[in-house]
C-alpha cells in the first residue's frame, strides 16, 4: 500500500466534518496544469479525502489557577514540522519536572506560570512556522513561492531549532522562573 498526501490550501473551511470524501474530478481540477507524473499518481488514487488542517491561534497562557494545558490542547499544530506529539512530549517533561518541585497545593501555580514561561514561546513558535512550512511545501510561502534555490534554503535550516532545542537547559530555566515566582508569592503571604 503507498500513501500519497496532496494539499490544496483554502482560506476557510466551511463543512462540519474535519474529513470529508473528494471526488477524483474535483482533485483533477484542484491539480489542472500540473504535469504528467502528478496526473498519473492522482489517477492511481483509490481513496480520496479532504482533511481540514488548522492552527490553534496564539494563546495568551497555558495556564489559570491550578489548570494547566499542554500538548496539542494548548499549542495545536499543521503536521508540516512534524514536531506536534514531539512537543507534548517536552511539555510533559518540564511540567512533571516542575510540579515535582512543588512542595504543596499552594506551590502549583508557581509550577504552571514557570512552565508557561519557558514552554508557550517555543511551542507557539511551531504553530507559525508550521503553517509557514506547509506554504513552503506548496510554494505558496511570501517571498519564496517556486523559487527553488530559495526554497533549498529554507529548507536546510528550518528544522534546527526543533532539533537543537537543549531541554536539560530549559528545564534549569524554569526551575529558575518557578523558584523566583514561589518566593515571590510566599513572600506576599
């Protein structure tokens, strides 16, 4: 069995259903002026669906009181990085780390403003530059387009930064931050 994934970017989406089943006609027409190999494989399609991609918007916190999102709940994502379930992993490493720290009920808080801090930068990061990738794929990315040299570009570094990330690092940063917030708040007591 062979897979094949082709994207047809829209502004909107106005169907209830996030997959919804696409006639071979109307994936023709999305494809019309493509070359040959790409009609060919479009006619060897034996399945053809629809599915609705979407970027969370930017949140303002993860967090409030002693609720706290991660994973796709707080940072959901295109799948164009690849990095989405990659990211709640980490999520879920510095948040168990920092509510280990946490000596009591009251300390939580502290816990999940540290982790707010230190996470919702990087992963809402993801959200735009995997949409980003996404247009980079189907040469719709401003300024890049079907300009091949640009996109190898792009290309040969967007990844780094997911990659490269030093989560030991991140980790001591916010238990810095959870420190400095918990004697902040016990000090206000």
């Amino acid at each position: 069995m062979h897979l094949v994934v082709a994207f047809n970017s829209q502004d909107t989406w106005t169907r209830d259903q996030w997959v919804v089943p696409y006639g071979k006609e109307d994936m023709f027409a999305d494809f019309e002026g493509w070359g040959e190999h790409v009609k060919k494989i479009l006619s060897l399609m034996k399945k053809s669906d629809v599915w609705a991609l979407f970027n969370h918007p930017p949140a303002d916190t993860f967090f409030k009181g002693r609720i706290c999102l991660l994973g796709d709940a707080a940072h959901a994502s295109t799948p164009h990085q690849g990095a989405g379930a990659g990211m709640a992993v980490e999520d879920a490493y510095i948040l168990a780390n920092l509510v280990a720290e946490a000596n009591d009920a009251n300390d939580v808080p502290a816990a999940f403003a540290a982790y707010d801090a230190v996470r919702r930068p990087r992963t809402l990061k993801l959200v735009t530059t995997s949409k980003e990738g996404g247009q980079l794929y189907d040469y719709e990315l401003p300024g890049v387009e079907d300009d091949l040299d640009k996109v190898k570009e792009k290309l040969s570094t967007r990844m780094d930064w997911i990659w490269n990330e030093n989560l030991e690092e991140e980790l001591a940063h916010a238990k810095e931050i959870y420190r400095e917030r918990k004697s902040r708040e016990r000090q206000r007591l």
